[in-house]
C-alpha cells in the first residue's frame, strides 16, 4: 500500500499522504495544494489504492470543490416569504392548512 503521493497538475503541486483522521484511527488520504492554504482527507485509503487512481480521484476532488466553490450560492427563501406563500396558498394544499386558524364552537 502506497503512503505517499507527490505530483503536478495544471501548474500546480498536490503533496498527499495517508494518515488516520479523528479518534476511529481509519486512515485516508490527506492532501494539499500548492497555492491553497487548506488541507483535504476526500477519502480512505484501501491496499489497492495505487498512483494513478489515487492521483486521478484527488484531481477530480480538488477541482469539483474548485468548481462548487466558485460557483453562486443556491437561492434561499426568506422565512417571511414561506408564511406570506402559506397565507396565500389555495385551500387544502399542506401550506394552507399549516397556515389557516382553527376556531372552534361550543354550544351551552
């Protein structure tokens, strides 16, 4: 089983190694990035891991957290809006329900 990886991709430089994470002791793969001031442990390390696989699952971690870290922040509702939507909802739908009082009667 392999420990450790240095390689270069795209200009710049991953150093990898195996190392257990937390208290559970499982090892995974720990790497970083020339240029990124965080380090990674994407996944465990297995006996068949070799070079190339592991090269090529790190790379295509990296630069899928690249991309989701580039890209806009999903679109939140306000929590104002779900009560107005509710409010607003036409009956029998959950929202409507959720939102509509209940009243009650009594009869002396």
């Amino acid at each position: 089983m392999i420990r450790s990886l240095d390689f270069e991709n795209e200009g710049k430089k991953y150093t990898c190694v195996v190392e257990p994470l937390g208290a559970a002791g499982q090892d995974w793969w720990w790497f970083r990035v020339s240029g990124d001031t965080h380090r990674y442990a994407p996944f465990h390390a297995a006996k068949s891991d070799t070079k190339d696989n592991v090269r090529t699952r790190i790379v295509a971690y990296y630069l899928g957290h690249l991309a989701a870290r580039a890209a806009p922040p999903p679109m939140r509702g306000h929590w104002a809006r779900k009560q107005q939507a509710a409010a607003g909802a036409p009956p029998g739908t959950p929202a409507a329900a959720a939102a509509a009082p209940t009243t009650t009667t009594t009869t002396k």
